[in-house]
C-alpha cells in the first residue's frame, strides 16, 4: 500500500501511497521522534535523550515499508527503528503551512450574535456526573471561547465546583475569588446605566488568566444580562475592513495597568492582538478602563493606530457581534479570558444581584478535553 | 523653560526644552491619557471612559506651558486639561523605538558564569521583616531571572512561605507543590549520572508557570548542585553565531506535550525563542523531555532548525554559561521559568536529598517589586 524512496542525501526519505504526492520526512527528524523505549519512555511518553545525545550527521541506512508499518535504519548510529505510518501521516510537516496573519486555530470556529441561538450550554449535575457530557460541553468551551452551566447548587463557593471539573483557580490579588455583588435601586440606577464596555480581564497581567468563571448566586433585579464577544472574530473583522488596522494593533505592544489596591502595581506590555510568530490569533486584550499611555508605537504610526484601536472597539460595541443570556441563581459561565471578551448589561428595577467570580487556566480546561477525547492513548503511544 | 507649538493642523503639539530636539504629542493620544477626574478615576487610576467616548476629530484648540505643567484644551470637547511635563517626557512616544529582534528588556541583565561570583542572594528572615531588603533582592531577581534565599526554616511546605513574599502559588495537576526526593546509594548512582539537559519546566503548559521555588528539607548527599542558565542569553549568544538560527527558532512554534499521569494530556504550541512583536524576548522554552514531534516547521527549513535547535543546546550546556550553587537545609531559589533554565547536578556518594517545589506568576513578583519601589504613587498619579 505504501512505498518509501530515500533521497540520494540520504537525509530524508519520501512516502507515497499509490495516487497522493509523496510525504517527505527528514532523518534527524524521524531520529529524534522515534518511540522505541531507549528514545521514549514506554511509561510516560517523555523524550528520555537530548538532541546532543542523536548524531549531527544522522542519515538514513535503510526505509522499508511492512504493512503499516515503515522500518528505518539509521546511521552513524546503527539503530533501526519502526514508525506506525498513520502516525506519520498525522504529523506529516512536509505540506502547504497556513500563513495567514490573523487566521483562527483550526479547532476553534469564530461567531457573531448569530450563535444566540445555540449558546453552548449544559447542566451542571449531568457534567459533573458523566464525563462524555462534561466532554461535550468543553468541547464547545475550547471550539467558541465560553459555555453556560445550568442547575448548579446556589451555595457560597460553588463556583470551584465548576473550577474542578476542568482545572485549577489561579489565585491572584484578588484571592481565590471575588465578589460581584450589587444592590439595585432607584437612587442608584444612574451608576447601573454606566455600561461596561465589553472587556477581557485582568490585561496588565502577564500571564493573563486564561480562564474566568462568573457565577450566579442571587439575581432578583430585571436586566443585568451578560454579554460576550468574540475578540477573535472582532479582529477577523477588522483585517477584513483594514487590514493596515489589524497590522497596528499586532505589531506594536499596547500597555496595560492596574494600581487600584495598597502594594499591587501591575503592568504588562502586550499587544491588542497577539499573534503567533505564523500568524495564528494568540489572544485579544480590550480594556478601557486599564489601558495605561501606549508609549511602544512610533509617533508617524500613532494616528493609524488610535484610528485601529477605535474601529476595534467599535466592532466589539456592534450588537451584531454579541451573545446575550441571563444568569439565574446556580447557573454559571466559563469564558476564555485570551479570546472571548466578556460585560454586563445595565439593571432596571430594583432588586440584588450577587455573582461570585474567579480565574482560572486554559491548559487544565484543554488537558481535561484531551484526556476525556481519549488522546491519552495516542499520546503515550 | 519649556516651550510648545501646535502643529498647522491642530492634530498634535510639539514641547521643546531649549537645546533638545521637540517630542511630538498627538491630540488624540494627549487626550485619551488625560488625568482629569472625568477621565480618571482619582481613587484607582482606572479609566473612566473609553474611546468611544472621545471624539475622532479631536484637535488641539490651545496649548500653553505654566512651569512644569502643560495646559491643552481640546475641540470639539471644549475641555481643558493639565498635564505634568516630566509625566509626558517619561511616556514620550516620539523617539526611536528599539527594532532589534532578539534584544533583552531593558530592565533585565544577560549573564553568563561570569555572574557565579555574585549570586543573587539574601537572607529570608531578613526579607521577610524588611521590605527594603526583601524590594532589593526582588529587583535582582526581576534583572536576573533568579535569586537564592538562605536562612529560611527547615519545615515541610515551608516553600509556601516563599511565595508569599511576592504572590501566589500556581496549583496545576501536579497539586499546590511536589516533592523532589531521592535516595542516593551506591546502586542506583548510575541513574543520578544520567544529568538532566538544563530546562524550563512544563512548556507544554499554556500558559505556563512563570515562576518556580524550589526549596530544600534535606541534603546530605554530596553533590546535587542546583544550575542555572540564562536563555536569554543563550538566544542572544545564537543569534550572533548565526542570525538565521535564531529566525528558525524565533519564527516557528515548536509543539510541547506531557501525557504522563492518568487524565493529563497537556500540549502547547510555542516558538522555543519568543518574542514579543517589536522582537524584544519574551519567553524562552527548552525541555527535551516534552518536547512533542515539530510539525509547524516547513520541509525546506526543517533541517536549518534542527540544527539551530542542536546549537541552541550546545550554547546550553556549554559551562561557560552556567551558575551553579548549593542548596542546603532550609536555603532554596526563585527562578523566571520563562527565561532561566535549570538542572541538577549528579550526585556522588550516599545520602538523601530532599526538595519541595511549587509553581507562581511573575505578574505578582513585579507588581510587588513595583509597590514596594514607591511607583503605586506614580502609577495612581
């Protein structure tokens, strides 16, 4: 089914399957991602040799292939070793590489208010006790940036309830969690109708925390609706309109600061948008109310840029772009704190509205996902 | 003593000191990092407003210097605003703007061996009653990436008491802390030979832990030394020899995986050298162990990045570039996990050797070197 050529090098062999174009994969590369049990822990999977413990000159003596299996010898090192093909295939880098500057990760899927009517939710008690449910809802947790629970215990600290089906708080100077608590009345109506502009939190923190968990615990006023925008899709939309506006914003570092408590002074420099170094969407920080004096842009440049920086905000202020949902006692959201920009609509009425909230990370939230998907095998394989 | 001019079309002003050249200021910018109470928040610093809230025709109607204060109105707002001369030249953006990639913060210092002279270190008791002691050895360890800490007690999760002289612990599958606990005897001394690579810990984690403590109960055995390794130095060292190393390096993300423990599928998708977008370092990541199949690295360039990855862990594990010291009962160090590698040495004789590790975030570590540095009053301007 397979063939397997070697370069006349002798640095890299080529796969092809019939009628598909060839898959080439480098020596050193097979070398050093090789699982047999001296190169890779059978245990835990970890590489247990350095690069400095693999020949430079690590060439290819034999490639054959055996069902779906391709056997390869190296030299100088005399060492053969056997590659599951698939898994091969799998991680084949010898393929057209996405470029795209703002492009979204392959697994996540952008959106606007249209996803109103399919917010991603689940019940509280049917994740907590069956993980192919808790795996659905983080599914879409990891796929659109946030995901609702319903029929949680309305209890003081339920909200690491939700914290341990995924991962871990991340304590920081706020504590383990805070409080968002509000008493609505009539007096006061004038401050409610303020209108937080949608935000992620916490920018002036490097690392900022992936994860934020909102939970509801009283909530008798009418209004107070939570809102969340899509920063990814926001700055999509922002390349498509101007594309010299979405260089701005991720070329240059924006600074963040937070200096509202005795002895905390947090500052980052980070980007508005952040891209990988191939252009994947790393993460969008939008904060009005932390953004210190941005002093990393060149003067000639400032202008475009706080032209950008409005046109963003203006986009994640178009009611096109936002999901609406209520909070109720014992429901909850999780909200991805690097992508999925999050504010609370104004009261009317009278009444209270006690949330609790904390952070958390994104890498617990993806190990859970991950395991629960069964790629432990594959990992460890 | 200082004079300003407003630029033909209102859109910027330009403050001259005499024989300096004038620092250009623009309306907008002038304008959105105005201080006024309106603006401001007197108690926070936060925002008030956001840009939306300013118009995008602002222009300057006047602009006058009275001392040491500059004093603009804006159109269309009609609003009037006072601003501190030293504040605007400290967050003058009309300069040149550092460009190199590969350069060092400004506020940090690259070391090699050449530091084993100077070791940062201070005396617990003393840092944890005298916060000017405890600002000075934070200062070094937010220029250093590292810092020792003897005199502390010998007490199990006495590691805790570390942390919180600077923030919060960053608890992850791995619990609150873990323990580094070997028995050294003459039958497994072949095992201790086997000498990790100098490394960051958990790349695969993202984020990934920005701080590391590692704090020592027991060490009786001979040997052991803890070491330390500058990345950034390391980076700054490749990028010399070969500048289109550290390009491969710096331009694609690199894949890191721990899929070691039953539920933990942990995976990132980093460069090994990071760097912000202006190219001033960020992150460095290196750990063979986790280090998964790269597959983001196109077939033509593969073989320049193994080789530059190859360099990158000679100019690691050259001696040349190491720090070591030892940690007895009671002494333990703080390392940037996002710049400074670390390893352990091998053992010799018999003995135990007992350590309790834990992770935290560099966010707290600065915002309290800030505090206690006196710029909450700055900041809170």
């Amino acid at each position: 089914m397979y063939d397997v050529t070697i370069a006349a090098d002798a640095r890299s062999i080529a796969l092809s399957a019939g009628t598909t174009a060839p898959v080439r994969f480098h020596a050193i590369w097979l070398r050093d991602n090789a699982w047999d049990p001296e190169t890779r822990s059978p245990g835990n999977g970890q590489r247990l040799i350095a690069l400095r413990d693999i020949p430079a000159d690590t060439a290819i003596a034999s490639a054959e292939v055996a069902g779906n299996k391709l056997r390869v010898t190296f030299t100088p090192e005399g060492k053969t070793v056997d590659y599951d093909i698939a898994w091969l295939l799998a991680h084949a880098y010898d393929r057209a590489h996405a470029q795209g500057r703002g492009r979204a990760a392959p697994r996540i899927e952008t959106w606007d208010s249209g996803l109103m009517s399919a917010v991603p939710v689940a019940d509280f008690a049917v994740v907590k006790s069956d993980p192919a449910a808790l795996r659905g809802w983080l599914a879409q947790v990891a796929r659109y940036g946030f995901g609702k629970l319903t029929n949680g215990p309305v209890r003081d600290g339920a909200l690491f309830d939700v914290v341990d089906l995924f991962g871990y708080v991340r304590e920081t100077n706020y504590g383990r969690h805070f409080e968002v608590r509000t008493e609505v009345n009539p007096t006061n109506l004038a401050y409610t109708g303020l209108g937080l502009q949608a935000h992620t939190d916490n920018p002036y923190r490097d690392p900022v925390p992936s994860v934020q968990v909102l939970y509801c615990l009283e909530s008798s006023a009418a209004g107070g609706e939570n809102m969340v925008v899509d920063g990814f899709r926001a700055a999509e939309r922002l390349k498509a309109e101007n594309p010299d506006w979405f260089d701005v914003l991720s070329r240059h570092c924006a600074r963040f600061e937070y200096a509202g408590s005795e002895g905390v002074v947090l500052r980052s420099r980070r980007p508005m948008i952040e891209l990988a170094p191939d252009g994947e969407l790393v993460a969008v920080r939008f904060n009005n109310r932390s953004t210190a004096a941005i002093t990393d842009v060149p003067f000639d440049e400032m202008e475009t840029y706080y032209a950008a920086y409005r046109r963003f905000g203006e986009i994640i202020d178009d009611p096109t772009m936002e999901v609406t949902f209520r909070l109720n006692p014992g429901e909850s959201f999780v909200v991805d704190n690097t992508r999925v920009l999050h504010a609370r609509k104004g009261y009317s009425g009278t009444g209270t509205r006690w949330l609790q909230g904390c952070y958390a990370d994104k890498d617990g939230l993806l190990s859970k996902l991950a395991a629960l998907s069964g790629s432990f095998a594959e990992a460890a394989e």
